[in-house]
C-alpha cells in the first residue's frame, strides 16, 4: 500500500466543503502530529482515496474525464 506524503506546495482552486466534526478533528490531529497545514493533509488524503478507488469506479471517472476534455 502507497504511504501518505504531503507535497510542499500546489497551485488550485477554491471551494467550501462542511464536514463532519469528528472528521475534520481527526484530520486537524494528524496535520499537527506531522506540522503541514489542514489543507495539506485533506488533498493528500483526498489524492490517496482517489488513486485506490475500486476498478469501477476509477472506470466512470475516467470516462466522465473523457467527456468533459472533449467539451474543450
């Protein structure tokens, strides 16, 4: 299994996400236990999920990455 590893710095957008307490506690924990920001910690976990989806699942976002390129 892939380890987590937080990159220095990205470029991107943003967007406002609500999240369950517990879960934003238990992420603000872990960013402090490796000194990144919250930020940092919620792509990386959110980049990790991404890569270890199920095959299906991968397959639709792929096709739906497909179709929204070929709008451009």
């Amino acid at each position: 299994m892939r380890k987590l590893k937080i990159p220095k710095n990205h470029s991107g957008i943003s967007k406002t996400l609500r999240l369950p307490e517990n879960l934003v506690n238990d992420i603000q924990i872990l960013s402090d236990l490796k000194n990144i920001s919250f930020n940092k910690a919620v792509i990386e976990l959110l980049d990790f999920s991404l890569e270890n989806l199920d095959d299906e699942d991968e397959k639709l976002i792929e096709e739906k990455r497909k179709e929204f390129s070929s709008r451009f």
